[in-house]
C-alpha cells in the first residue's frame, strides 16, 4: 500500500478509506478540480464537516511540508536510503501520470 493504495483490495482498505485516497489524490494533484461532489462523496460515507475539515488540515500540511523539503532539497530521514528515495519519486511520477505502480 506505501506505493499505491489502488492496488490493495477490500480486506485491506474499506470504502471510507479507499474514498479519503482518492480525496487526498484529487486534492494533492489537481485541487482546481475540486467540487462540492468531491465532500459529498466523503459525507455520503458519514464524515461530517469537522471530519473534513481535519482531513483537508491533514493532506494540506502533508502537501506543503514536502514541498519545503523538496525546495530545499532536504535530504531524507537517516532510515531512509538513496534507492529508496529514488524509487519514491519514480513511483510518484508514475502515480501523478496515472500509471501502474509496482507493487511494494
């Protein structure tokens, strides 16, 4: 699921999950493209506004704190190894394309 949530099946990510993925993509890649549609999805599934507005909260600082560590050219966590970052940005490259992902 670390490269591409689309790839898992229903035992490992249930509907409200699956929709909060699909909501950070859209929101993440192409947020000119949001609507009203895009929260009636989620308050279809039993979010609730205060829910939203965390989950919203959530993938904004996720957005903007990596692109401060990609403008700066942050190097990663000690954990992290070169490969493994380079693999990352190959497989977000992917993903922001529309394309397969590999698996783990």
């Amino acid at each position: 699921m670390i490269w591409d949530y689309r790839a898992c099946d229903d035992s490992e990510l249930d509907a409200v999950d699956r929709a909060l993925c699909d909501y950070a993509v859209k929101l993440t890649l192409t947020p000119g493209q949001m609507d009203a549609t895009d929260v009636g999805k989620l308050k279809a599934l039993g979010l609730i506004d205060s829910q939203i507005t965390v989950v919203v909260q959530v993938i904004g600082y996720f957005n903007y704190i990596n692109r401060v560590a990609d403008g700066l050219d942050v190097e990663p966590e000690g954990w992290m190894s070169r490969i493994e970052k380079r693999k990352w940005l190959a497989e977000k490259a992917k993903f922001s394309a529309g394309g397969e992902i590999e698996a783990g």
